[in-house]
C-alpha cells in the first residue's frame, strides 16, 4: 500500500464519525515525513472554510487519500504532536503499510449533475474552445453535450476547466485533460454526447470533484430522488 506524500492532500473526520452523512469532513496537506509520522498543516473545515479547533494532540482521526494511480486509501491514526516551525503543523501517525484499505481503485462515485465547464481542443486541423455543461461527473471522468459543428473524436484529449460550486457559495475551479472514449448524437436534440475519462489532473483537484460527487449523492438522497 502507499503512505501519504509529502504535498498530499488529506482528508479528515473523527473517529466514528465517517459514517454519519452530514459529518464534518476537514483537510489538510502534509508538509514533511518524518519516521513515522506526517506533519500535517492545521487542518481546514470544508463547509466552513475555517481552521478547526476539534483537532488537537490526542484525536483520533479516520483519514483517506486519493493517490497518484486513481486509488483510495484510507487509515485510522492520531494526532501525537504539535509543532511550531515557520506555521504551526500537527503531527499525524503514520500506520503500517498493511493497516491502510484501498477502498477504491479507478472507480468513482458518479452522479448526474450540471457544472459549467471551459472546453478546448487543438490539433493541426480544429481549433475549438467552447464553453458546456456537464451531463454526469465523477473523480475518474464526465459527460457534456456539445454543438456537432465542434468535430470531437473518440480518443480526442481536450483541456478541461471546471467550476464547482460549493455549499458556501464560492466557487472552486479545476483542471484536467479528458481523453474522449465516446461521442454520439442524442436523440431528439441538436447536441452531441461527449464522454470521456481523466488521463492528467492534480490529486487536489481531484479530490474536490469527488467531494462535490458525494454532496450531491447526499441532496439526492435526501430529496428521495435516489436510495
């Protein structure tokens, strides 16, 4: 299994709480390793924005992370330490290789959802950049609906920026490189059907699509749209 490198991004919610649908979930990003442990920056609430004060030395943690390959890992530890270098960071326990889950492999929670996304393609014969919106998203890829007049191929890499609105009412922004692996022309419309899976995007980035994945499941399901 992969431990956390330094640059990760983890995210963080107490022991026993991960199960609870409407927990605080907080973030973090570790600064430096040091034998068995991470130091970790102050972590962040994600609904609030705001640096948490349930999080000190003693606290137990449930822990996940999403690494380079597309996997999810996921961990209990503790936090042993504070310190106070140039900025204050705590110290995380690192587990042994074999006490980390890999809960998720290239397989992504998707879900139907409208994001507005920047679209853009260059090769030696189209030059497009175009602006969409999202069909289905999730932290492995997404679905747009485009005009025909933008000629998107099967294995086309387009530039992709995302907008994700949060819960706050900020919106976050995201990049990455789709490879198309579908196009059709749907039914009853003027529009084409694109799909295509992420082949380049920063784990951070990453893993702000799969938050607003899962917020969205949560709105759903208490809408008794989905189980």
């Amino acid at each position: 299994m992969t431990l956390p490198r330094i640059g990760q991004t983890l995210h963080l919610s107490l022991t026993g709480s991960s199960r609870k649908p409407d927990a605080d979930v907080f973030k973090s990003r570790v600064t430096d390793l040091r034998d068995d442990v991470a130091l970790i920056e102050l972590p962040i609430n994600e609904k609030t924005g705001k640096t948490s004060i349930l999080i000190g030395v003693g606290t137990a943690l449930d822990v996940w992370y999403i690494d380079k390959d597309g996997s999810r890992y996921q961990f209990r530890s503790i936090i042993v330490g504070r310190e106070k270098q140039p900025f204050p960071v705590l110290l995380l326990k690192l587990p042994a290789k074999e006490e980390i889950q890999r809960t998720q492999r290239r397989s992504f929670l998707r879900v139907d959802t409208g994001v507005d996304i920047a679209v853009k393609l260059e090769d030696s014969l189209r030059s497009y950049h175009f602006v969409a919106r999202t069909v289905d998203l999730s932290g492995g890829g997404l679905s747009f609906l485009c005009d025909p007049a933008y000629r998107i191929e099967k294995g086309d890499r387009l530039q992709i920026w995302i907008s994700l609105p949060c819960k706050n009412g900020q919106v976050k922004h995201v990049s990455a490189v789709l490879e198309v692996v579908r196009q059709n022309p749907l039914e009853d419309t003027d529009k084409f059907w694109v799909s295509g899976k992420f082949v380049s995007i920063h784990e951070a980035d990453r893993a702000k699509v799969v938050r607003l994945c899962y917020e969205r499941q949560l709105e759903l399901r208490k809408k008794g749209i989905v189980e």
